[in-house]
C-alpha cells in the first residue's frame, strides 16, 4: 500500500485504496476474504464495542516487555494516535517542547502537522501551528552529526 499512500488524497480514496489492497491480497483467497466479511468488515472501536478488542488489548498487554501494568489505546488512525502521543507527551512531563526531524512525515491533524517536515507544501496555508516544536536533521554518526 506504500504506492498508494503517497496518491491518496481523501478520506474516499484511502478507503477505495484500502479496499484495492484487501482485493489484491485475497484474489487467490475468495475463502478467507468470505470468511472475514461474515466476521467484522470494517471496524470503528471508538464508537461500537467489539469482542475482540479486549481480548487484543490483553494480549498486547502481556506480551508488552516490563512489569508494570499497561493500557492499551486504541485510535481510528495513526494521525489520531500521533495527537494522543502528544498529549500524554507533554501532560506527563509537564514539559510544553517537542522536537521532530526534517524529512519525517507524521500527518494532516493539526498536531501532526506541526511535526510534519517532509515537504513544505504540506504545511503551506495553515498558518501558526503548534507553538514549542523544534525541527532537527536526523543524527548521522558517519558524518558526525
């Protein structure tokens, strides 16, 4: 789907996208693809509660390295978990700095945006985003930086 990803453009063509990949990967499984469609087709844990959600989140739990407890989260997107990182971040350290690298893409929420420093037409329009993000190059040890 990496092809993919870099056309999308939408929320419509990602689903589309999304549903051109679950076509390609069960073309020779017409059986796995039934199987799965009688199961869950698309999923929304925000907003229904699925079975198999706690019983994810409890195994991802105990196979999680450390002895202390865990929380699993759960979020729609990876922009979505990108915005809870930052505010777990920045409650839990009572610190208000971030710091993302040149180059590295994180998403279009705001927050994400903020961090985003891929390409500058990504952030072109928008205005202020979040105040106290720093952007860095990537540590190069063979150069020494």
């Amino acid at each position: 789907m990496l092809a993919l990803e870099n056309d999308v453009h939408s929320e419509n063509d990602l689903f589309a996208a999304e549903r051109f990949v679950y076509a390609i990967d069960h073309a020779a499984k017409p059986s796995a693809r039934v199987k799965q469609a009688a199961e869950l087709i698309h999923l929304s844990g925000t907003d229904f509660y699925y079975e198999g959600m706690p019983q994810l989140a409890e195994k991802l739990s105990s196979i999680a390295p450390g002895a202390e407890p865990k929380r699993v989260y759960f979020g729609n997107s990876g922009a979505e978990a990108l915005e809870a990182a930052i505010k777990l971040t920045k409650y839990h350290t009572k610190r208000d700095k971030l710091i993302a690298f040149h180059g590295a893409f994180h998403g279009r929420t705001m927050g994400a945006l903020s961090l985003t420093a891929s390409r500058a037409v990504q952030r072109k329009g928008f205005g202020t985003l979040l105040s106290g993000v720093f952007h860095m190059p990537y540590p190069d040890t063979y150069r020494g930086t």
